[in-house]
C-alpha cells in the first residue's frame, strides 16, 4: 500500500530537519533525492515529484530557498531560515 500525500508530507519536513540536524556549517543543499533516501520513501521520478511540490511550497512558506541550475534543483536551507532555528533551537 502506497503511504498518502499527508504521511508523505510529514516524511519530507521529518527529512528535511534531519538533514538540518546533522549540518555543520551555516547552510544545507539538498535534492529531492537526498530527502527521499533520509525519508526512507521510494526515489520512483513520481514520488520524487511529490517531494519537489512539497519542497516547492515550503520554498513558498520561505522556509528554504531554491537554487536551479539547468534541469538541477537544490534546496538551501541558510541559518538565518526559521526552520533552521527551529531546528537547531537558536
């Protein structure tokens, strides 16, 4: 049974965070890819399309930022992003 778009959701901010624990500078990139493999999700082209629409609206929330480059698209998540001080607890 395939997991829905909620549990998905709650995946994605999990691994995203998860990814922010675990940075040591003062910025994290990430692909789609990247969050799917920490998220334990299938890397299938349409659960990765999944990703990037939730990826894209917490672009929108400016909870990150989006770096494209080409057909690449990286996440940034920088210090001074609220999810990142949540986060981290600064």
């Amino acid at each position: 049974m395939e997991p829905k778009y909620g549990d998905i959701e709650r995946c994605v901010y999990d691994a995203v965070c998860a990814l922010i624990r675990r940075a040591r500078g003062t910025c994290r990139t990430f692909t789609p890819k990247q969050v799917a493999r920490v998220a334990r999700l299938s890397t299938k082209p349409v659960t990765l399309s999944v990703i990037r629409y939730i990826l894209e609206k917490m672009v929108r929330e400016g909870q990150i930022q989006l770096y494209k480059k080409g057909r690449t698209y990286r996440y940034i998540v920088y210090n001074t992003s609220p999810l990142w001080k949540k986060v981290k607890g600064e």
